[in-house]
C-alpha cells in the first residue's frame, strides 16, 4: 500500500524538480536497507498529509452542508412568508370596497 502510494505520489508530481518540504531524497542514499528506510519514511509522511488533508476537506463539507441547510431553512420560511402575503393581497383585492371603483358617466 504504500509502495503504491508512493507511486501515485510520484506520477502525479510534475516532471521538473520540485522541492517538497518534509520529503527527503533518497536517491542519494548508497545502501539499500537505507534508501528503502528513506522511502518509508516519505510514504509515511504523504500519507500524514493525505489523512490531513483529507479531515480539512471533510470539516469543509461538513460546514458548507451545515450552512446549506440552514439556508433551506430560511428559504423554507421565506416560501412561506411570500405565500401568506399573496394570500393576503388578493383577499385584499377581492374585498376592495366598491366605492373605490371609478363612476360610469
């Protein structure tokens, strides 16, 4: 698993040289117990980050689906409000004195 985490890591990395801090190069190691040592240890660290990045995305979509139903909410009740008041202007309209009516001459 994080053999092939590293490998995504990788492919997806641009193909110039980019600096990444907290990942080390290991291509400068000269033993093999070493480089596979310094290639865990860089899984391990993209992997911290994913998982961190991970809960930052998850704590964003839970704020926005919070305030996505607090807005449903409020247009719930501003339906509601609206419907009252159409309501209310044609009882209006239908109960307009006759009085109001311009006179026929």
């Amino acid at each position: 698993m994080k053999r092939q985490l590293l490998i995504l890591a990788l492919a997806v990395t641009p193909a110039a040289a980019q600096d990444i801090r907290g990942l080390e190069v290991c291509t400068a190691e000269k033993t093999m117990e070493r480089r596979t040592s310094c290639l865990q240890s860089n899984a391990e660290f993209l992997q911290q980050a994913l998982a961190k990045v991970s809960r930052e995305t998850r704590d964003r979509l839970n704020a926005a689906s919070r305030e996505m139903a607090t807005q449903k909410t409020e247009i719930g009740a501003l339906k509601a409000d609206l419907a009252k008041l159409q309501h209310e202007l044609l009882e209006l309209k239908k109960n307009k004195p006759e009085n109001n009516k311009p006179e026929k001459k």
